[in-house]
C-alpha cells in the first residue's frame, strides 16, 4: 500500500488515532507513506497495534516527510500491544528526524 500527500485530521476521542497501522490476522508490511500529515485535532497521530493473538510485524515499511502535529495531551506515534517494527525506511539526510523517530519508537 502507498499513501502519498494525505492529511487526516478529526480523530479526537480517546483512543482514537486518524492514521492506525493494525495487524488483526497477518503482517502490516511494505507500506510506504510520503508526504503524510496529522491535524492538531487526532488523539493519536500514528498508531500501531497488534494484540497477542496476531503476527505483530510491522517491518519494511517506509517512512518518507511524515508529519505529526500535537497540541495538549496527544500523542504523535503510539506503538501498543504486541507490536514489533524493525527495517523502516527514514531518508539519510534527515539524521535528526531519525534520531527522534528512533526515540519515539522506543519510549513506548
């Protein structure tokens, strides 16, 4: 699946996220998603779920000027349940972004 220039925005309820990556019965893999951007109203900008019962890879997938904008007590990337991402594609030139992507995906 590719997802190319989308901005999603609404999604404001608790719990609720306006982009949901979600393994229910196999593999959410080799997506890629370019020039993507949240609204200040999404409760969860980004967010990747896989429950016990499911396979939980979420690897390959490429992440090319994603955007998140938060205001308040949101969240821009939530990784939950048995959710194992490895493998992403982030642009070399955006070391920082990186970093930061690299450190949202392992404070949760």
């Amino acid at each position: 699946m590719e997802v190319h220039s989308v901005f999603a925005d609404g999604a404001s309820a608790s719990g609720s996220a306006c982009f949901l990556m979600q393994n229910l019965n196999w593999w959410t893999e080799r997506n890629t998603f370019i020039d993507v951007s949240d609204g200040y109203n999404c409760y969860k900008g980004y967010r990747f779920y896989a429950p016990s019962s499911s396979l939980p890879s979420f690897g390959y997938n490429r992440f090319l000027d994603i955007k998140a904008n938060t205001a308040g007590a949101q969240y821009a990337v939530s990784f939950e349940g048995h959710t194992y991402m490895y493998m992403r594609d982030v642009p070399p030139d955006h070391q920082q972004r990186r970093d930061r992507f690299d450190y949202l995906a392992h404070a949760g």
